[in-house]
C-alpha cells in the first residue's frame, strides 16, 4: 500500500542535522574539510552529525576518518565494500543518517559549508527541500557549460519530472523527504531525478560553485556522458518513440525516393544509373537501424538489471564512538 507521507513538522532545537558526505579518495581533502565544517557546525542552533561514506577508498581516506572519529563522537564512517559510485554513497549515506535534516555535501568543499546556516533557516521556516542552485560555474571549460546546458534541456524536454536546471547533489532535505526518497527501490539511481521525483515544498538558493580545493574531479568526459545517458534514459522512454518516429520518416523518404525511379525510369524512359546513392542511402537507414536496436537495448538492459534486485551497495563496516549512538553534540 502506498502511505501517506508523514506531515510536515515544526523543526525545534533538539533536532539533529546530519550531513551526508561521499567519500572517494579524498585524503588530501578530508583535513582541510573537517577544519572548514566542524565550527560552522558548532555555531549552529541545532545539533549535528557527519555521516562519512567511504566509497571504497585506496588512499586511506577511511583510515584518516576514523582518527578523527576517537576524538569527535559526532562524527560516523560508513564504509562500503568497494567503489559504488557516488549515487550509491549517498542512498548509503541517506540510509544511515539519523537527522531530521539531511544535508547532502562533497568533500572536496566545492559545496561551500558557508551556506549550511542558511540552508537550515530555509528548512525551519518550512521548506523539505532547499535546493543550492550554481550561479556560476567557475574554472569549467566552455565546452563542459554548453553541454551541460544542452543536456539539461534536453532532459526536461523528455521527462515529466522537471529537474531543475544547474543543480546538483548538495541540497538539504527535511526527514520526510529523505524517507521519501529511500522508497525509491530503483538500482539506476539518477539521484537528480530521484530528487526531483519527490517533489515537496521546495526553495532555492543561489551560489557560486567553488574550485575543487584539493584533489582531482573523479568525473571525466566518457563518465558524464553515461551519466547523461543515464539520466535520459532513467526518466524517460521518448528516445524509444524518437527511434519509432525517424525510423517511419526514413522508410517514408525511402519509398517516396524509390516510386519516383519507377516512374522516372517507365513514363520518363530515364534508367537512373548511380551506385553512390545508393551507398549513402544504405549507410543512411544501416545507422538510423543500428541507433535504435542501441537505444532500445539501453532499456532492455536497465530492466535486466533491476530484474536482478540487487542491493545498491555492500556495506563493510559502520565505524562511531560509543556516545554518537546516544546521540551527542560535536
Ligand atoms: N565520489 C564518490 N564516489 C565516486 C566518485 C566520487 O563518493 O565514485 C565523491 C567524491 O569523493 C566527492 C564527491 O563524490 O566527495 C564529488 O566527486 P567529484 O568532486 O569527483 O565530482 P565533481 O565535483 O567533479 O562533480
Ligand atoms: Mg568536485
């Protein structure tokens, strides 16, 4: 059956916000990101903690935060078995996080801590979600903006869920969003989708992405382009209809082409005679054809792997001093 989700609730100072932090081979980051995030945290009027997933790191990110974990209880690691992917860390990380706020946040400070006093005061005045949207996108080549624009566009163009443009995984969401979002059993897990499927009341907040402080992007060009595939497929099937529709206007076109030699070569007694044509003709339909069994086996192959039910990710160990679990202050 489907519940009803639970009503939305005035936030008070017992609360707890839990921060949910992804975590792949960021052991030159992690210093700087505790330094920078621990007192904005404990100057706010809630209590905290920091839910850190290791998403199978080799460089001893999970090693660094457990130090960090004797000496601060509210701080806990949750270690995957192995590189899921980011999207897997944070459902992880949304799983394990007991707040009644959730803020989603990169480690490598590209989501600027500054705006967690903010994001908060949106969520106590109401909102389940407060959406950080880029102003800016500073450093990204012009090639990165302009694809990312078109695929925007592109993806809104197709799916009924507006996904709201320039923003990324670094958001707050109030619990029930969070429980919300967790029903969504799908192993393909397009978190901006995701996200935007819940819906809710929901603010925006404008901010300028900063430079990766520390480190390399894990993402490079072949990644993105899964992930927009990923994404167009994940929420939508008008690329199946595209393939139907060009498809039909190909054989159209073809059959128009080929009446027109008939009756060029009977009524006009012109033979036409050209092998190039025909060459260009066949490439022409072979592509169209080869595209759309492709575009076709994108979904098959989704529905293969959610057939499977596998878990999301595996995790290996739950790292917390012993006070974290009565829930202490930083
Ligand atoms: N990340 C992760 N698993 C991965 C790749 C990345 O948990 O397989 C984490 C990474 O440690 C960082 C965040 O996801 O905290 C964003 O990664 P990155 O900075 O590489 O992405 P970008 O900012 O370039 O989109
Ligand atoms: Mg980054």
């Amino acid at each position: 059956m489907n519940k009803p989700l639970k009503t939305s609730r005035v936030p008070n100072k017992s609360d707890l916000l839990s921060l949910v932090v992804p975590v792949f081979n960021e052991r030159s980051m992690l210093p700087i990101f505790f330094e920078h995030v621990l007192p904005i945290l404990a100057s706010l009027d809630i209590r905290s903690e920091i839910v850190v997933v290791d998403d199978g790191s080799e460089d001893g990110s999970a090693e660094f935060v457990k130090t960090v974990i004797e000496k601060r209880s509210s701080i806990r690691l949750v270690k995957l078995s192995r590189n899921f992917g980011k999207e897997a860390a944070v459902t992880a990380g949304l799983e394990h996080a007991r707040g009644e706020a959730v803020i989603v946040l990169d480690a490598d400070l590209q989501d600027p801590p500054e705006y967690i006093p903010e994001m908060v005061r949106s969520w106590k005045s109401g909102f389940d979600v407060v959406l950080m949207q880029r102003r800016s996108r500073v450093g990204e080549s012009f090639f990165k903006r302009w694809s990312a624009h078109l695929f925007y566009r592109l993806l809104n163009r197709t799916s009924r869920t507006e996904i709201p443009v320039d923003t990324g995984d670094f958001r707050l969401m109030s619990r029930r969003a969070v429980d919300a979002l967790l029903r969504l059993g799908e192993r393909n897990r397009y978190m901006k989708g995701l996200f935007a499927w819940v819906g809710m009341p929901t603010t925006i907040i404008e901010y300028d992405r900063a430079l990766r402080a520390a480190g390399e992007s894990k993402w490079d060009y072949p990644g993105l382009v899964g992930l927009a595939l990923e994404g167009l497929t994940s929420f939508s099937v008008s690329p199946l209809r595209w393939a139907t529709l060009v498809g039909l206007l190909a054989a159209s076109v073809g059959g128009l082409f080929g009446f027109w030699i008939v009756v060029k070569a009977i009524m006009l007694g012109d033979p036409t005679d050209g092998y190039p044509s025909l060459i260009a003709l066949i490439s022409f339909l072979g592509g169209i054809q080869l595209v759309s069994v492709g575009i076709v086996g994108e979904y098959v192959g989704k529905t293969y792997i959610e057939s499977k039910q596998r878990p999301l990710y595996l995790t290996e160990e739950v790292v917390e001093t012993r006070e974290a679990s009565s829930r202490d202050q930083i």
